[in-house]
C-alpha cells in the first residue's frame, strides 16, 4: 500500500559509519532495516532519503527529497548537521 508524504515524520534520526575502505554506510535509526551506503557521505545520504521513501512506500512522482531533513549523530570523528 502506497502512502504519501503526509504520512512521514519531518525529522529522521539518521547516524553515519565510515568503514575502514573509506566508504560510508547510514541508518536510521528509528526506522528497523533502514539502511543505505555510498561512496561519499553526501552520496550516502542522499541515498538514505531514498531509502527512506521507499521504506514508507511513497509513490516515484512524489518522493521530494527536499521534503526530508536530517538529525544526525556523531559517530567518530563525523558530525553531520
């Protein structure tokens, strides 16, 4: 069943990993099995507002990532704001 923006939360936990190659892996935190990775943190990020959407089955035609905002939490040396 399809949903739509109304239905997510304006602010999402989200902590940031940096494994030991350099790439960068994210969750969220509040959302069980939400989790993506990428090259960059800006890439992993961007990849976990998709993740994101498609974990609330919102519909491709109204996935707007500006929609989304992140709380970030430290982990290591990496802040996120």
């Amino acid at each position: 069943m399809s949903h739509t923006l109304s239905h997510l939360p304006r602010q999402v936990p989200v902590r940031i990993h940096q494994d030991t190659d350099g790439r960068f892996w994210a969750e969220a935190t509040d959302l069980p099995g939400c989790y993506t990775q990428g090259a960059t943190m800006d890439e992993a990020l961007q990849n976990m507002k998709d993740a994101i959407f498609t974990y609330f089955e919102v519909p491709k035609d109204q996935a707007n990532p500006a929609f989304l905002r992140y709380e970030a939490e430290t982990v290591g040396q990496l802040v996120v704001a």
